[in-house]
C-alpha cells in the first residue's frame, strides 16, 4: 500500500486538516483533494472511487469525510483497515464531527497521522499507541519551559529591586525637602550651627545681628588693604627737600 494523502474535508468538498506522506507538489495535491467531491456519487453507499491515477478510499463523518488518497495498485482491503484507525483517532480527540472542532485539534490529529504512516506506508501500531506517542513528554520541551521561567523570575525580581530603589530614592528626596538660603551660605540651619545659637529665638536675633557686623567690619578691612599705597620714587625731590635747599 502507498498511501499519497490523509485528509479531512467536508461533504462541500473544503479541506479542514490534510496530511502528505510522499513528495509531490503542492498544486498536484490541492488538484487532487479539489477534484474528490466530484467523484463521489450521490445516493449510493460507496467506500471508495477511482480515477486514472488513484484510488480515493473514504467515510462519511455527518457531514464530513475521511478521506485517503492512495495509488490504484494498492490493497484495497489494507486501505479499508489503514481507514477505520484514521477514524477512531477522529473520534479519540475530537467529541463532536464539527468543523470547529477538527481545527481546534488539527495540531493532534496530525501527529497521529504520521505515527499511522510513515513514508507512505502502514506502521504496525494501534490506537493505545498513538495515544502514548502522542502524548510523550519532549525532555527538551521541559528544558525550554524550565528555562523560560527562570528567564521570567529574573526579569520580575530586577523590576522589583528597581522598584524598591526608585521608592527609596522618593523617601529620601522628601526627607530632605526644599533648602532656606541665606547671607550666602548654605541654609538657615547651618548659620545657626556655626554661631551656637540657642532655640531663644531673640538669642538668634542678636546673634545674627552680630554676625552681621562682623561680617560688615571684615568687609571695610578687605577693602582698605585693597586700596592702593603711595610709592617713594627715588630720584625726585619732595616739597620739603626744595625748601631746605633754599
């Protein structure tokens, strides 16, 4: 037996999920999957119908079909068997024969397709199997899952822990709040600590007040020591030296 093609469509002749066992171009299946409700003949019960090329060997699922594609050299009787699993495994993933549910399980039922056939050929397997093989853990499925997760769990805890900073940040910022300045250095606070004022606030006053002028007196003997000094120039004689020698 070689089997071409495994496919599901409806009675109006749309394919739902179709699996390919043998190379052949995409155009030569679609043709021959297209062509397949035409063939069909209505008001007979009929399990398969031939052409010049191939065999089509098929089942009525309410309003679908199940349907092989084989070469018309093949056992017809295989066929018929290779058919009916096809349809237990239908019938094993999807509850109902109804469209959306042969998309929603598309994915499965074509992984039990290949474990059916491989290379255009009947495996020796049964239903319990394909189930097994079906749902057999990947060992690198666990490792890529396992591995997106620690991804995950790092991302979430450096958002946290920049989170927290952030809010530290905030915390601090409003501790320290706006600064009051004054006489050009720094904040009130600091004036106060470097004169040892007390917490009477008219010690403050006449504290200030003194610092002030002092601040004031400073001032005028920068600006004295800044003023320019008169220079003897040798060489010349002063009002005094005229007379004298008068």
């Amino acid at each position: 037996m070689v089997l071409i093609s495994a496919a599901i469509c409806t009675k109006a002749g749309k394919t739902l999920v179709s699996r390919q066992f043998v190379e052949m171009t995409k155009a030569r299946i679609e043709g021959l999957l297209a062509a397949f409700p035409k063939l069909v003949p209505s008001g007979k019960q009929h399990t398969f119908v031939e052409t010049e090329s191939v065999r089509y060997v098929y089942q009525p699922l309410d309003k679908l079909f199940m349907l092989l594609i084989t070469t018309k050299t093949s056992n017809i009787l295989e066929d018929l068997e290779t058919l009916r699993l096809f349809v237990r495994v239908i019938q094993e993933y999807c509850r109902s024969m109804e469209e959306s549910e042969i998309r929603e399980n598309a994915f499965n039922l074509i992984f039990a397709f290949d474990e059916i056939v491989a290379l255009g050929y009947r495996e020796s397997v049964y239903l319990a199997q394909i189930r097994t093989y079906v749902e057999m853990d990947s060992q690198e499925e666990k490792v890529f899952l396992a591995l997106r997760k620690s991804q995950e769990r790092e991302a979430k805890n450096k958002m946290r822990e920049k989170a927290k900073e952030l809010q530290r940040q905030r915390l601090e910022a409003a501790k320290r709040g706006p600064t009051a300045k004054g006489f050009g250095y720094g904040n009130v606070g600091n004036i106060g600590s470097s004169i040892g004022y007390s917490k009477n606030p008219i010690a403050v006053t006449a504290d200030t007040e003194k610092l002030a002028e002092s601040l004031a007196t400073t001032k005028i003997s920068i600006e004295e020591r800044k003023a320019p000094m008169k220079i003897m120039k040798l060489g010349t004689k002063s009002k005094n030296d005229s007379f004298l020698d008068q």
